[in-house]
C-alpha cells in the first residue's frame, strides 16, 4: 500500500481529535494480515515531499487525488490547516508522532495479551460472577476484546461505562441486562453475556 509518513501522522492527529484508544492511536501498521492476505505499508517512514522529488527526478508521473484538497473532510482539514501549524512550532513531528503509534501499537498487543487470558478465566461468552472477579479496567479491556469479535463496530466510552456498571450490579439472577453497544446490544443469559449483533 502506498501510504507515507504524512498519512501516518494525519492518522494520529485524526484519532487523537476523535478522542481515540490505543487503536486508534497506534495508527496504520506497516504490515498485516486480512483474509489470508499479507498487505505492506513500505513507504510509512518517507514523507509525501521526498516522493514526490523522487519522482519528478526519475520523470514518473503522479496524480494528486482533487479530493485531497477538499476541506469538508477532517482529515483534509488537518492536512491543510494543522499539519502546517505542526511543522512551524514542531519541525520534524512526523517521526515523532509514527513513533507515539508504534507505542500505542505495542501497548495494544500486551493488552490484547492479557484480554486473551482474562478470556480464558471468564470465557467466551464472559461468564458475568467470572468479570466480577476481574478489576474494572481488566473487565472493560476483556470485553472490548471479545466485542471486536462480534461486531464490526467498537463500545462507545459511555457504553462501556454502563455496561461494566450493570456487571457490578449482576448480583441476583433476576438481574436483567441489555445494553445498546456498538451495532447491536449485550444481554445477560443465564450466568452469561451475550452479544446480538441487531436489537
């Protein structure tokens, strides 16, 4: 894939004004794997600058996207309009800011780590007395693990919130839970959650 060190730093900068984890923050990979495929970002550490005079020195021609300048899309405005600011009172943000998502990319992995063997006590689907057991911060980077794995969307900061609050009050069987979350809802089953992807 062709990205380059602009589009990673515009990826920070959009999370970072979406209020985004550990994610969102950790940006684009510079490589991964999606349905049997391996895909590459071999370009993430050059900026957009050095292509472009590399390629005007080799004669290759380049089309620049006309969208890119159309600033009713955020990350157009950041391009336009926050990225020069950065450049001003910080020369040289761009490494700086690939190397803040490769942290938060590495933190995500021992957090998707120990979501994994939280999982393995509680199960899949979490049995609830199983999260009660578990901190509140263990018991929401469990579930937003297992979420990912049920839908296409992510719990919203207020929906994990109330969710973790309604595993806490779980205490007696007649307890009911059903919690709007993501694209779908979360309901208690017996001793479990369970998540269902329309409600």
């Amino acid at each position: 894939l062709g990205h380059h060190a602009d589009d990673q730093a515009e990826t920070v900068l959009l999370a970072l004004s979406r209020g985004a984890g550990l994610p969102g923050l950790a940006a684009m990979a510079e490589r991964f794997d999606r349905h049997g495929m391996a895909f590459g970002r071999p370009l993430l550490g050059l900026p957009s600058a050095a292509l472009r005079e590399w390629l005007q020195a080799a004669g290759h021609a380049f089309v620049d996207d006309p969208t890119n300048t159309d600033q009713r899309f955020t990350r157009n405005r950041i391009r336009a309009v926050l990225t020069p600011a950065w450049d001003a009172c910080f020369p040289g943000f761009r490494p700086m800011l690939a190397r803040s998502a490769t942290h938060a990319a590495q933190a995500q992995r021992l957090l998707d780590e120990l979501a994994l063997v939280d999982l393995a006590h509680t199960g899949t689907p979490p049995c609830i007395v199983a999260l009660q057991s578990l901190s509140r911060d263990r018991q929401a980077n469990a579930l937003r693990h297992w979420l990912r794995g049920q839908s296409s969307g992510a719990a919203s900061t207020a929906q994990m919130a109330e969710l973790l609050d309604q595993i806490m009050a779980c205490t007696t069987r007649g307890h009911r839970i059903h919690l709007k979350v993501a694209s779908g809802a979360v309901v208690r089953d017996g001793e479990r959650l369970r998540y269902m992807a329309s409600i």
